[in-house]
C-alpha cells in the first residue's frame, strides 16, 4: 500500500510504500523544537520504502549526539522527512504528515525523560526503538 505524506501547504509530498517499521513518539528537545508541540511523531521506514524526494524541499543539517538531515518545504515550513544517525538504513517520516492519508497508531514512546507530566500515552507502548 502507497501512502502520502504532505506537508502543511500541500507543495511537498513523500510517497511511502508499506508500513512503518518504527512506529514513534519521541519527548525530546529537538521534537518539541521541530513540531511546536509535547512531543514529535516519528514513523522510520527502510529506505527501499522511500518513494523520490520531492522538489522545494531544503535541508536543515541538525548536530548533537544523533546528527540528523532534515528536509522541510520551503514554502510553508513543514518538516516532512529526515535521516538520522541512529537509524541509517531509515528514512523518518513526520506522522502528522500523513493527516490525509492516515497511518497506524504508534507503539513506541522514546526519550521520556522529556516526556511532559501531563502527556498520558498507553501503558503498553514499548519503551525503545
Ligand atoms: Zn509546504
Ligand atoms: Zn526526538
């Protein structure tokens, strides 16, 4: 199954192939910074399931302990797609991007040393990727 990711003004898209193999929630700084928002969602997928990058896009080259590429549209801003240091042979994909093309619930919840006290999330959820 093919699946859209876009970003806020629509100008930039991602095609996905398949289900995500981490499907995420992450507490830490740089989603909060990233999103605007408690906490980022982050689904990774195998980079066989990245469909061709989409034009109007630019890079924001983020450092630290888990370097990332981050590519957000040019436009309106949106951060739809990333490659990071931990998890070289996936591409993460913004959740959130996917509002018009729904994909699953996540599973995991990660850096919840940043997790906000008021965020309640399922006691199932695995703890790590
Ligand atoms: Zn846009
Ligand atoms: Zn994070």
């Amino acid at each position: 199954m093919i699946r859209k990711a876009s970003c806020c003004c629509g100008k930039c898209t991602i095609d996905v192939d398949g289900e995500p193999a981490f499907n995420a929630v992450c507490h830490c700084r740089n989603c909060k910074k990233r999103t605007g928002s408690a906490f980022g969602w982050s689904t990774y997928f195998a980079d066989g399931q990245i469909g061709s990058r989409p034009a109007g896009i630019s890079i924001y080259e983020v450092g630290g302990s888990n370097p990332q590429q981050r590519w957000f549209c040019t436009n309106c801003g949106s951060t739809l797609f990333w490659k990071a240091a931990n998890l070289p042979a996936h591409t993460g994909v913004a959740g959130g991007c996917f509002a018009d093309d729904p994909v699953g619930p996540p599973s995991v919840t990660v850096s919840n040393d940043g997790r906000c006290a008021w965020v309640g999330l399922p006691g199932d959820w695995r703890t790590s990727l």
